[in-house]
C-alpha cells in the first residue's frame, strides 16, 4: 500500500509532511511503522495488529499517561492503520536507575488499576492462548531438569494473580523522557502479573556492550522496589514473590533455548549463553525448594 495514499486519507489538514520510517533496533530492518512529521505536528503511522487495537479500545483508552495516544483508525482494503501520538524520548537499552523506577512506576499504576480485572469474552489475546504458548515452549527445552523446573514455572503461570501486562516489554518498547512511556502494545493481556516486570529485566546484563545494560544494583534494587510498591500491598510475601520471580526468569532463559532446539542451532552462543544461565537457575532453585 502507498503510504501516501494512507496519510492522504487520514485527512491531516495539510499537504506539507515528511515521511521517516522507523528501524528496528535488532537488526535494522523496516518496521510498517512511519514518523509523519507535518508543519503543526508529529504522528506515529503504523500498520495495526488486531491485538494492538482491542487493547486500546478494551484498556488503554481508560489511561491518562503512560502509553501514547491514540488519535484516529483507518482501514484500507483488509488492513488496519492507526495515527498515533509521537513520543520523543530515548529508550532502555542503556538502562539507568532514574529511567528503570519511571518504567517500574508506570507499570505499577497499570497492574493496580487492572488488578484481578475480567477477562473480557472472546478476547483475542487470551489467558489460556498465552498459557498454551508457554506449554509449548517447554517441550523444546531437550532436557529433563529444566523441564521439571519448567513444569513448575507453569504451575505459577496459572496461579499467580493477573492483571493487564505487555507480553513483550523488552527495553526498547520503552521510551523514557521527564516519565516514561511503554509502547507496542500488540501482545498484551491479562496475564500473571509478573510477565511484563520480568521480561523487563531479564535479559539486562552489566557489560558496557550489552544489547540490554543494566548494572546488577540497579536490578536488585529495582526487584525489591517492584515488589514494596505493587506485590508487598497485594499481601504477597517476599519469599513467595521472590521465588515466583526466579522461575518467571527461567521462562525468559529458555526462549532461546527453545530456539536452539526447534531451529537446530545449539552451537550458536545465545543458545549456549542461555542454556548455561538456566542450568544455574534451576539449581539454585532446588536449594529454595
């Protein structure tokens, strides 16, 4: 589709725009995802997933800040395009600790307003959809005692308390300005509350080159934070909390665990790296139970 034609039909009230794709940070490669710089104003343009949308319309739309506005929807032949607020800001991936409690702050005010809600009827991106995923990733793992430990992990995965969590909150769906902003909604859900916290954090290392920095106190301490201001006030202990965490960290490990295996690529250092991480995980696991 031409994206001209696209911004044409969003009747932005001029004729003077500029078009700059937006890059993935992984690899380079373009996103269906466009900054739309006009006289007046800047906007996000992005090729819609139907996750995304019956987010915003179910949750997201009830929220004043954190997560970027959004401003009209369009749908051309069998494609959903939505204009968005632009959020100037750079993102995590170079974690400090100011920037890591905003994040950790933001998410918190979402999980306790969404704490325990309703599921809604035939929602797209269900509880029990996230549940068989995460099963499945378990039969990859080619060995027995992570996929005990793994077996727990779902155990916790089904009774944990749920609220609404971004499936996907690695660093750079993130951007931090005077606050911080969570973007990419696509997969979200009402899931254990644990998911996006973890996901945050997990695969951070302190190393200088690291895709996701972040020093081992700033973790630390952001673990304790998350738990005094969100799970402590929900009546959940430290030592249930800090257990549920650590398998909720297996599960992050063992997605390219599970990659290795299905793509028969076990020589390549991510799966060795976090074979190796996981293996450690799970005997420190055994010692706690």
């Amino acid at each position: 589709m031409d994206i001209n034609l696209i911004i044409q039909k969003l009747n932005l009230e001029t004729d003077n725009y500029q078009i700059e794709p937006f890059k993935s940070e992984e690899d380079g490669s373009n996103y269906e995802v466009w900054k739309i710089i006009t006289d007046k104003h800047t906007f996000v343009l992005k090729k819609a997933k139907n996750y995304e949308l019956s987010i915003y319309n179910i949750f997201l739309k009830q929220l004043t800040s954190s997560v970027p506005h959004l401003y009209k929807t369009i749908k051309i032949e069998n494609d959903e395009y939505v204009l968005m607020e632009y959020i100037e800001g750079h993102t995590m991936s170079k974690c400090d600790l100011d920037s890591l409690i905003k994040v950790v702050d933001a998410l918190i005010k979402i999980q306790k307003k969404f704490w325990k809600v309703s599921e809604p009827d035939n929602f797209m991106y269900s509880f029990d959809k996230t549940f068989e995923s995460r099963k499945k990733r378990g039969t990859y793992l080619n060995d027995s005692e992570l996929a005990k430990a793994y077996s727990k992990f779902l155990e916790y995965y089904e009774k944990l308390p749920r609220t609404l969590c971004h499936d996907d909150l690695l660093p750079f769906n993130v951007l931090i300005n005077d606050k911080a902003w969570i973007i990419d909604w696509e997969y979200a859900g009402i899931m254990p509350y644990l998911t996006s916290f973890t996901r945050l954090i997990a695969h951070s290392e302190e190393k200088e080159d690291a895709f996701f920095y972040m020093k081992d106190a700033d973790k630390k301490y952001i673990i304790d934070y998350y738990y005094e201001h969100l799970a402590k006030e929900k009546g959940i202990t430290y030592q249930e909390y800090q257990l549920a965490l650590k398998y909720f960290i297996l599960y992050e490990y063992a997605e390219w665990i599970m990659l290795g295996v299905k793509y028969d690529n076990k020589e390549s250092l991510r799966y060795q790296e976090y074979f190796k991480k996981a293996k450690q995980l799970v005997k420190e696991l055994q010692y706690e139970n």
